[in-house]
C-alpha cells in the first residue's frame, strides 16, 4: 500500500502491556523494533549499521501504529532507509527514522517485483519533520580507543561475555539487539541507577529519549568478552546528550557507538521540564564535550 506522500505502509502493530515502561508509556526498544521490522519487510535481506530515531510524540497501551517508509538513497552495497511510525487512529507522528542498512549489491528499480525489495525508482526527500534536531546522521561518530576510556575512568558497566541471551540463541549478536551491548550487564559499580528520582517539588521524574543513533561497527560473536563505556557530551536547559561505546575485550576494536539526547521528564504531568540544579551539577562533573560527533 501506498500512501499520498509515497510513503509505502510496511509494517503494522499494537502497544501491548509489556511494552510499557516506568514512564507509563511505550518503551523506546519498540519503535525501534516497528523500525526493524519495516527495514527487513521493504529492504529485504541485510545487515542494518547506521540507526538514527527521533521521537515525536508518546504512545500508550492500545494504541494502533503503523510504518511508513521510503528510499532515501541506493548505492553498491548500501541503502538508505527512511521511516516514520504513526499512530493510525489520530495520524500522529510517534517518531523517524534513518536506516543505513548494507547489502551485498544494493538494491535497483529492477527488483521491485522481487518479494521483501523495496522499489526504488522513485527516490524520496527526508521530510522537514524527520530531520535530525540534535544529532548529525551524517557525522563522524567519536572513536576514543579502550585505553583512553579506561584511562578517563569512563567504564560503564562491568567487563562481561556474550550469552546466548545476547545472541537470541544464535551464534551472532543480531542488530535488533546491538542496543542491549551498552546496557548489558551490570553497572562497573554494582549499583544499578534508578530509573524515577523525586524532582524539586516531590513529583516523580524521569529521563525521556529524544533522538538516538546507533553505530555498529562488528556485531560480536558468542563468547566474546566486551565492556562499555559512556560520557555526558553536553547539557542543556532541559535535556543531556551522551556518547557510549562498547568494546571487544580480546582485541580492543571497537564494536559499535551510540549516541543519545535525552529529556528530564515530568511523569505525571506528562511534560519535558528544566533540570534541577544537583541533577545539573552531577551531569557537568562528567561533562566530555571533545568526545560527541563532530
């Protein structure tokens, strides 16, 4: 199906309870999985390396989504993906997305009958409202080595080995997980973070993703034995930007870069708000402005 803007529908579902994080509202692992799911029904076979996704609008349980998409751009081995996730009950954009994924060949008009190809005669523009607002889909993502991270004091969480809990029972991380590399694992120090502070006036409070993008350099394999790291790049009024990298151990090569903006989140009013002063204060002590994109 085609819509008027020549946008192709290729993916449809529903927010279930177990999507629901402790924001009461969808999770951001799952409109990146709506994502994934449109890349490989459009696309068809291929190993996604560049993931970019701005978020627009909150979704609840029930709420009936569906994927856009369209081809940005195609070239020997690489296409470039554009999607958009709605809620199809108000029309509302939920979030975007720019997707490079690489092939063996790329893909050409040619293929448009074969099943899970995209048709690509007809290129289309990223629109005004699925343009990066913080973070350059076409920057240089920073690539500190091991040795510098380490030497910052900048580890993440602890040194640990890949399962099949990270390989969904493969032999290979696939890119669907490529997120749970950072997070994986337990903090370097043992504590794990809350998800929900107390804010100024007792109300419950939460750090909300704006925009992400993910890098991947090498999807490791099982056994391998990596760590993260990260570093708050920058710090607005309301919102953090942040850099984290995850490594292979054996090698010290770098697996893949993730870079996320984030909003401080007002739950029960369901509002961005200003970031309070101790918060702030916490975040510039491990500002690394020289380690965001450029």
């Amino acid at each position: 199906m085609t819509v008027a803007d020549g946008l192709a529908v290729t993916h449809t579902s529903t927010v279930t309870p177990d999507q629901i994080d402790h924001l009461g509202h969808m999770n951001v692992r799952y409109y990146a999985v709506n994502a994934r799911a449109a890349t490989r029904s459009f696309v068809g076979p291929g190993q996604v390396v560049d993931m970019y996704t701005r978020h627009h609008r909150e979704q609840l349980l029930d709420a009936q989504l569906e994927v856009r998409s369209g081809i940005l751009g195609d070239t020997p081995g690489m296409t470039r993906v554009y999607h958009e996730l709605l809620n199809a009950s108000t029309g509302d954009i939920a979030s975007s997305f720019v997707h490079r994924v690489r092939t063996e060949t790329g893909f050409t008009p040619d293929a448009a009958d074969a099943p899970g190809s995209a048709d690509l005669a007809d290129l289309i523009e990223l629109p005004a409202h699925g343009r990066p607002r913080s973070i350059d889909v076409d920057a240089t993502m920073a690539t500190p080595t091991l040795d510098e991270l380490r030497a910052l004091g900048l580890a993440m969480r602890a040194e640990r080995e890949i399962d099949t809990d990270d390989t969904g029972g493969g032999d290979r991380v696939p890119s669907s997980m490529a997120p749970f590399l950072f997070w994986g694992g337990l903090p370097v120090d043992g504590i794990e973070q809350d998800f929900v502070h107390t804010g100024p006036e007792g109300q419950d409070i939460g750090w909300a993703t704006m925009e992400t993008r993910v890098v991947i350099e090498r999807l490791p394999e099982l056994g391998t034995r990596i760590q993260s790291f990260s570093a708050t790049t920058s710090v607005a009024d309301k919102t953090m930007q942040t850099s984290m990298w995850v490594f292979d151990l054996a090698n010290g090569q770098l697996l893949a870069s993730f870079e996320v903006v984030s909003v401080l989140f007002d739950i029960g009013a369901r509002r961005a708000m200003s970031i309070p002063d101790d918060m702030r204060e916490e975040q510039t002590t491990q500002l690394r402005p020289e380690l965001g994109s450029s």
